[in-house]
C-alpha cells in the first residue's frame, strides 16, 4: 500500500463516514493486522492508530470491535505504545464500566500496553489521574459477572504487568487489604488458564518482595497438579524467589516443600519445568551461603560466572526448546 492509498483508506476512518463504507474500511485494516507486514506499516502510522482510537467510539458494534481487534494486534509491537497510551484517559473508564459490551477487548488492550516496563509506568499514572485505583480493578477481578456482557479474564495479565512496579506490589501485599488472600484461589481457577496465569505471574512479582504473607491451606485428596507447563515453572520460580532470603528458606523449608518438589520431580514430564525444580530443590537441600550473603537478590555475581550462568541458561532453554510467554496477544482476522 503506497503513500496515496494510505490516505484514501485514512478518509475512511471517521465516525462521520458512511455505514457502510466505514465498516469496509475498518475490516480492510483488520485484515492488514493479521499479516506481519501490515502491523509494520500501520504501526508506524500515528495517524492511523489515532484514527482507529476514536473509532472505538463509534455507534456501530461491528466497527467498534475492527477497531478494537486491529489495536491488539498492533499493540504487540512496543513501538506504538506512545501513541496508543494517548487512548489510556479513555480506556481505562471503560474497562470499568460494568454495562461497556466491549470490556474484554479494552482489557487485552491495556494488558498489551503494560507489557514494558516503561508503558507501564505511564499506564499507573493514567490510573491514578483517571481515578481507576488497584483496588476498583482487583474488585472487577474478583467479582463474579462484574460484567455481564465480558469475562475480565485479561485483568490478570494486566495486574500481572502493573506488578512489574513496586508501588504496584506495595499496594497488593498491604496486609491491611488482603487482596492476596482475594487472589490465590484463581491460582486453581479452571475456566481460564489466562485469569489463572495473570494471578500466577502477579503473585511471582510480589515475591520480590520479602513482606509477602504467608496463606496456607489443606489441599484435598483430589487436588490436581497445574496442567500447563509454563504455570507451572512460574509457581516453582516464585516459591525460589522466596528463598532468596535467609528466613524465606526457613520457612519454605518447614512447610515440607521439599517432599512436595521431590514427587513432582518423579513425575514431571517437561525439561525446563524440570530444570526449574531442580533449582529450587539445590536451594533447599544445599548450604547456608556465608554471612552478608543470606540475601540472594542483593549478591554482587561477578561479570564472568554471570556470563557463563547466562551461557547456561541459554543451552538449557535450547535442550527443552523455546518457552512461551503468558499474556496478552494478538488477534488474526
């Protein structure tokens, strides 16, 4: 598509534009979406993804959600966050509202746009000046049909992402809130392994954490193993994050989390899980580092063992092959 053809077809995306015209013409874009090539050149394009942001509130349902499927798709590539966080004062009261019919999509989208850091920072303070808190969204979360009309199941992945910052944790590990204690049985949620995954991931976040408070429960005779593999290695990585402190091992340790590793050791079918276990279970069963080194985040590695710990990693993920990573994602036509 040329520089001329770009402009007609931009002609189109207006809420003024005839019905039909404008329902082609957002179908068209969607399409364009679906392709590598397309989601380069749209989005490069500030015009076009500002044109597909008014759209979003056009009267047409149909249009609304071309509109709202191109974005995700688009909002995969980092590079457009700029543009499309300009949408956010919008966005964000929608993802809210309990009545919006179009709440899920909203959701994929903000989940796309916390992913970096960076726009995810730019996103918390959208939140706060929208007065759309933490808490209204672990609410929605946590609600059963808060909406009628959406699932919310990406408000994991989005509280997963907002987690990446520590006013974000602080916030969720307050003791005062227990909105851990709100989140953990989604850890078990079976109708949605995206909703189980985003309280998975967010729960890791926080165990950087060392202030995260311990919620214990008998599991019954019946519990079943998490059947995704990646859910899996996130639970094994956030319990070895916290045994990156001296009393986070103790503790860890006096739970028998041990005899727990060691079964699923037996029966684990997937490498990389497997190498997760193993290095959870070395820093079980090994020895008490030195004194001034029982904080395993604040350790000083030098440049060399860092390097060949990354060398090995890396033959590591090459033997079990690549791993994929939970979150939002792109929607082909």
């Amino acid at each position: 598509m040329d520089e001329e053809q770009a402009r007609e077809l931009l002609g189109f995306l207006r809420l003024d534009t005839r019905p039909d015209l404008k329902g082609q013409a957002t179908g068209y874009v969607l399409g364009l979406t679906g392709s590598a090539e397309g989601q380069a050149l749209l989005g490069s394009r500030p015009d076009f993804l500002e044109a597909l942001l008014l759209l979003t509130g056009d009267s047409s349902l149909a249009v609304v959600k071309d509109c709202y499927h191109s974005l995700i798709n688009l909002s995969t590539a980092a590079a457009t966050h700029g543009t499309l966080g300009k949408g956010l004062p919008v966005l964000l009261p929608r993802l809210l509202d309990p009545g919006y019919a179009c709440a899920d999509q909203v959701c994929t989208l903000l989940s796309n746009l916390s992913r970096e850091e960076g726009s995810c920072r730019r996103m918390f303070q959208a939140m706060q000046e929208a007065g759309v808190g933490l808490a209204q969204v672990v609410d929605a979360f946590c609600t059963e049909g808060y909406n009628q009309k959406a699932t919310l199941h990406y408000l994991g992945p989005l509280l997963s992402n907002l987690t990446q910052l520590p006013e974000a944790r602080e916030f969720l590990l307050d003791r005062s809130r227990c909105v851990v204690q709100r989140l953990l049985p989604y850890t078990q949620y079976e109708g949605s392994a995206v909703r189980r995954g985003g309280v998975i991931g967010t729960l890791r976040n926080c165990c950087f954490e060392y202030r995260l408070p311990v919620d214990l429960q008998y599991l019954p005779q019946d519990k079943q193993r998490e059947e995704d593999p990646d859910l899996r290695k996130m639970l094994l990585e956030a319990i070895l994050l916290l045994t990156a402190t001296k009393a986070g091992r103790r503790l860890v340790r006096e739970k028998g989390t041990y005899l727990v590793l060691r079964e699923l050791h037996r029966w684990e079918p997937e490498p990389d899980v497997l190498a997760a276990c193993e290095k959870l279970i070395q820093v079980l069963i090994g020895d008490e580092p030195e004194a001034g080194m029982e904080n395993l985040l604040e350790v000083k590695i030098p440049e060399e063992v860092e390097e060949q710990l990354q060398r090995l990693d890396q033959e590591e993920q090459q033997r079990g092959g690549p791993v994929a990573q939970r979150g939002a994602q792109g929607l082909s036509q």
